[in-house]
C-alpha cells in the first residue's frame, strides 16, 4: 500500500541521523512499520543504490552531532545535495533529548544548511518520543532518568544536565534552540482534540511570524498522527524539511496507518534477536549510569579496561598488546566487553578539552584493528559518539535492520565489501538507551 500522492519508484523519506546509534533507531522505526528500509554510512554510489533496490525510505548516518559549524557545512552540504528532489520528506533525524549547543551539532546551522536545498518555509520540529519515555508538552522537554523510572524535566535529569559535551540546562526547546539562532513557532497538544480545521488553522496563523520552523508537542503516543498528518499533506504538495528523533518517522506512519495505507500497529512485527552462534565483542566508550549499569549486569563477558589516556595518545604498544589479549580471548569463544570508561560511570580526566571527540576516534580504530584480528558474527558499541566515529572506521556502507533489543536499541546486519564486515551483527546503542540485562541480551537473544 502507498500512502497518497506518492511515487512508488522514489522514497517517501530521506533521513539523515546526525548520530549512528539514533540512526539506527529511524530505520527499525521504518522498518518495523513496514517500509523498505536502508541506512547508508555515507552518500551512496550507484551501483550501491542498485543493491539496495526500490525503498521507501533511505537514510544516511552521520556524526553532526559532535561537529561544529565548520565541521556540519562539509558533512551536510553534500548530503543535503543528494537529498535534494529526491523524496516529499527530508528528515533531519537528532537525538531524541535533543542534544545540541551553539559550538556543537547546532541545530540552527543544520536548517541553514537544508535551507539552500529545501526552500519550503514550514520546517516541522518534533519534540517527544512517548516509546522512548521521552515526552514534550507546551514546548518543555520531559524524560525518564532510566527506562521505566521517574520523568523530570529534562534540565532537571542528572544525566543530560551533566552532559559532558553537550548538557542542557534549559528545559523549553524554544529557548534551547533560540541559543542556537534557531525562532521556534510552537503548536500545543490541546488543538490536537479540536480536529484537523483547527490545527491547520493555528499552523497558518503561526506561520505569519518570523520564526524559523514550527514545534510540535508529543505528549503521547496519540499525537503522533495528527502531527503526521500535517507533514505528509504538506510535503505532498512542496518538498519539505522536519527536525526530531525518530518520532518523526512514528508520526508520518501513525497517519499512514490510520488512513490504511500501512499495516496497523497491532500487525507489525517486533523481530526478536536470536542467541548468538559465536563469542560478541562490546566496545563501551559512554559515560552514562545506564551504560554502567548495563556494562555491571554483563556476567556473560570477559570484561577488559581499556585506558582512555593510552588510546588517545596512540600509544602502539599498549594498544597493539590490548588488541592481541582481546584476539585471544575471543578466539578461545569467550565473549568481552571492552570498557573505555570506569565501569562506576566515573569520568576519567583526560588532558585536551576534545578529549571525548579523540577518544571515539580512537575506538573507532581500535574496532577496525580488532575486526581484522578476529572477524566476528555479532559486534556491539556503547555510546552515540563513539558508535559513530567506529563506524566511519569500518568499511562498511549500509546497514538493514534485524530486531529489537529494546526500546531503541536495534541490531542490524551489515553490508559491505570487505568479506569479513559484510553480514556482521551490529548492535549500536546511546549512553541512555536499554535496560540493565541489554548486554546479555546480545549474548542469549531474547527471552
């Protein structure tokens, strides 16, 4: 089924995650509820676009995230060239607590980005992603200190206000984003229940201001369509950008799918992950109390302490003799988890101030050094950076979706050239993301 004023040869969405992990999220999203779905790590070529087939929706995972102004126009000028024309909706796909600075992953530079190649004035931004616990009512961002737990505001949640690069100390996305040079028009979840003459009436209204893009209140999963409904009757009729996590996506499918041009919700298969055939290697370089907690409950794992220091130093020595103990171990079928934090979620001090950005690189190394050593079935990264920059070190350009570990941690099958990354098993997940046994679940499959 095709949703209304759509091609079948071309995408409904293109999506750019400015963040591997919360790319991945987009497409089992897509996936999930039914699109034909691929995640290129780059700009794909035409021979890759060839082996993907007839899609639905393209995405493209990046790392503008950790990137400054400078750093987002070379990383999205090309991207946002080969989007341009190519589908009804652009996606520009952040993290879900909308992580971003004036100095880093600025979302105000990104839509001046997109702006040269999508000149429709209405800009969606989505707050909110109810299966993620994250809620945003009357412009104020709301999340859960962990999966499950209490929701605080989010300047009020120790992690995100603690956030070693990019901490939030304001909870009203329009005063969040208007430190990044971004006027933010807000549409408030009550005009949802007044029905569609009501909310497209107050869109109108709005956009007779100055503002730069239009926030949308996602309280709850119920909100999801209307919101949809807006983008899609939009973007039909003018190509069009929208701003958010993977909610974006949700909304554009929770109208589809009340209009029955997907399959409902009910329907939609939530693909458990099998245990694994082989010994699993994580990479864990986030910081979060979740991580560390999940990296505690990791009883099937051999668990190695990597010194942060040492990797960022390019120390060859120590790291050539890390990458052989951890050869070893994996050839012997153990299973290890590689920790390049202090398993307490303590934060090491490292000397330079891009400590953090060094040390993702250096991880991203370390696995490509690792993969050629011991070629693996099944691989896991912790932390939004640190999954990026590995990836960018691997030649690997595509990911699909397999299933679910939990909310928003998805494992994916890898597509390369390269004979031993292509079919690998890769979970990526956020500092923030899965419950405590998320690692063993990579070992044992779901229950």
């Amino acid at each position: 089924m095709t949703p209304a004023g759509m091609d079948t040869a071309t995408p409904r969405i293109c999506f750019y995650g400015d963040d591997f992990t919360g790319a991945t999220d987009t497409l089992a999203t897509a996936t999930q509820a039914g699109l034909r779905s691929i995640l290129f790590l780059r700009i794909p070529s035409a021979a890759q676009l060839r082996a993907a087939g007839t899609l639905d929706c393209l995405g493209i995972a990046g790392a503008a995230r950790a990137m400054d102004a400078a750093e987002m126009e070379t990383e999205l000028e090309p991207v946002a060239t080969f989007f341009a024309g190519r589908a009804p909706v652009t996606h520009y796909k952040i993290c879900s607590t909308f992580d971003s600075a004036a100095q880093v992953g600025n979302i105000g530079v990104a839509l001046r980005i997109w702006r040269r190649h999508i000149p429709n004035r209405f800009v969606a931004i989505v707050g909110g992603q109810p299966n993620l616990d994250r809620y945003c009512a009357f412009s104020h961002l709301f999340a859960a200190v962990r999966k499950g737990g209490e929701v605080v505001r989010i300047d009020r949640h120790d992690t995100m206000r603690r956030h070693p690069v990019t901490p939030l100390h304001e909870s009203d996305l329009r005063l969040h984003l208007q430190a990044q040079q971004l006027r933010v028009a807000a549409i408030h979840y009550p005009v949802y229940a007044r029905g569609d003459d009501a909310l497209d009436q107050q869109i109108e209204q709005k956009l007779t201001t100055s503002s730069d893009a239009m926030l949308f209140d996602i309280a709850e999963a119920a909100h999801l369509a209307p919101v949809g409904r807006v983008i899609w009757q939009r973007a039909v009729r003018q190509p069009l950008l929208a701003i958010g996590a993977s909610s974006v996506v949700q909304a554009l499918c929770s109208h589809w799918q009340q209009q029955g041009q997907l399959p409902s919700a009910t329907t939609v298969s939530r693909d458990n992950v099998a245990a694994t055939d082989g010994p699993v290697f994580v990479l864990a370089g986030s910081l979060s109390p979740v991580t560390a907690m999940q990296i505690a409950a990791a009883t099937s794992f051999r668990h190695v302490m990597l010194d942060a220091q040492s990797l960022i130093d390019g120390d060859e020595q120590y790291i050539a003799a890390a990458l052989q103990s951890i050869a070893v171990q994996l050839r012997a079928g153990l299973h290890v988890l590689a920790c390049t934090a202090a398993a307490d979620g303590g934060r090491k001090l490292l000397d330079a101030p891009d400590a953090a950005r060094r040390l993702a690189h250096a991880g991203g190394e370390f696995l490509r050094r690792l993969l050629q050593l011991m070629p693996l079935r099944r691989v896991g990264v912790a932390g939004g950076d640190t999954s990026s920059y590995a990836l960018k070190a691997l030649d690997i350009w595509g990911l699909s979706y397999l299933g679910n570990l939990a909310a928003g941690v998805a494992l994916c099958q890898t597509h390369a050239d390269a004979s031993h990354l292509h079919g690998m098993q890769l979970m990526l997940k956020g500092g923030q993301m899965g419950g405590a046994d998320l690692f063993e679940l990579l070992v044992h499959g779901q229950p």
